[in-house]
C-alpha cells in the first residue's frame, strides 16, 4: 500500500506518495494526472516523504537541495526513458520538447505525452521543458506554477 503526505507549498498544497523505500508520486493537489499510478493510499509517513519534504523546503528557499530522494516513477518503459531524461536538464537551464524528442530519437508529440504524464513533479523537473520559441507551453499543473518554478531557478525573470 502506498503511503501519502501532503506538504504546503508556496505554489499551493502538494501531494506526497511513495512506496515506503522510494518517492513515487508529487502532484499539486487537483493538478492533471493526479495521483496517477497509485496503488491504494493511505495518510502516512516514512523516511522518503520526510526526504522529499526537505527537498522542498530547500528548493521553494531558492536553494539547490543537498540530496535527492530516491524516485521510482510508474509509467511505462517510454515514459522512464523521457523522466530519465528530465533528470538530466541541469538546474536553471530549459530544453525544447523537439530537442528532448530528437536526442530520444522519437517524436515531439510522444515525448509532450510522456512529459505530461510525470507522476513526480519538480524532482523530476518537466517544467524545463517548453516551446521551440521558449514559450511556456503546457504543464499539468498549469502554467502559472511552471513559471513560477522556473522564477525559483532564475531562469524566468
């Protein structure tokens, strides 16, 4: 049985899950594609939510968090693939969906699907992926927040 948190964030409530050894899911609450890939929940606590907790306290400080807990997004082998990938997009620097789609050797629309779908928001950062032309195209919750993240790493002003 999955375990579930809440944490009060600056952008609004976030919902915490994880599987009692890794962090599985950070959605903010009602955002699309809530609580995707939950197995049945219930209020909870352990050393990766109280992990991930301080990840963001230090994150939404405008800070870089010292470490990471351990992530075990639930998708299908594309879907990790294109989270791996998220991982790799360095703090304070954004990709294109259409250059994140031809270094996976796929398709702008595929890999937009899979980003969409990223059931740990922020650790895993989808919200350094925008438009060929910058803009902020797109985030399942909503685009207000993907800016104000991208404000929190300095990279919108």
């Amino acid at each position: 049985m999955d375990l579930l948190t809440t944490y009060a964030s600056p952008l609004g409530e976030i919902v915490l899950a994880a599987d009692g050894d890794a962090l599985i899911g950070l959605w903010f609450s009602g955002q699309a594609h809530f609580g995707a890939g939950l197995r049945e929940g219930k209020n909870g606590d352990c050393a990766v939510l109280r992990e991930a907790k301080v990840w963001l306290d230090a994150y939404f400080a405008g800070k870089t968090p010292e470490t990471t807990p351990k992530l075990a997004p639930r998708g299908t082998a594309f879907q990790r693939k294109v989270w791996d990938e998220l991982r790799q997009i360095p703090r304070g620097e954004t990709v294109t969906y259409g250059a994140l789609a031809k270094k996976l050797g796929s398709h702008a629309r595929a890999v937009g699907g899979a980003v969409g779908r990223n059931p740990i928001s922020i650790l895993i950062p989808c919200h350094r992926v925008v438009g060929a032309d910058g803009s902020l195209t797109g985030y399942a919750g909503g685009t207000c927040r993907k800016e104000a993240l991208l404000k929190i790493e300095k990279i919108r002003n």
